[in-house]
C-alpha cells in the first residue's frame, strides 16, 4: 500500500510543476543507501519501488546517516536575507516509516 501511495503522490506533484526531482534511498540496519538519484522521471523511482521487498525491522537505525547523505547530495540555495528573500527552490526530505 505504502508504494502505491508513493506512486499517486509522485505523480500528483508531477501534475504541479514538472520541475520537480525526486530521490529515493532505503535505511537499514548498516546505514542508508540511495537506490534512485535524483531524478525528474516518476516512471524511474516507480519502478525501483516496484522491486523493493518487505524486510524484518532492523534492533535499530541510525537516522544521522540519512541525513548526511542527503546533506553531502544536496546544495542549498543561498539567500542574503532570509527573511526577506525567498531561495531559488526548496528541498524536502520526506520520510516514510511503516512497521
């Protein structure tokens, strides 16, 4: 369920602005690993989804592994002032968790 609903949700956001990108990466129990880079093509991380099996839940995770990974993947836009200037585009980290 939770790859169809990936699915629906990638191509919503297409439907939007077809300037959007999209990553995917796995967290298990040695680290994280990106499995799709980014990409403007839905059909790409639709498909490596589509191969994806279910796993045991790992004892635990290390979410800071995740996160420097896509820190080391992804330049910020800079703005002068942030309060008053908005950045050239903007990026999310969607995390989806399911037990």
């Amino acid at each position: 369920m939770l790859k169809r609903v990936i699915q629906m949700y990638l191509y919503c956001k297409m439907t939007i602005d077809t300037k959007h990108q999209y990553a995917l990466m796995v967290l298990h129990e040695s680290g994280a690993t990106w499995l799709v880079d980014f990409t403007m093509d839905p059909v790409e991380i639709t498909n490596t989804l589509s191969t994806l099996k279910s796993r045991d839940q790992p004892p635990e995770c290390d979410l800071g592994q995740m996160f420097d990974m896509v820190a080391d993947k992804v330049v910020l836009p800079h703005v002068n002032d942030p309060l008053t200037e908005m950045p050239s585009h903007i990026v999310r980290v969607i995390f989806l968790y399911a037990r």
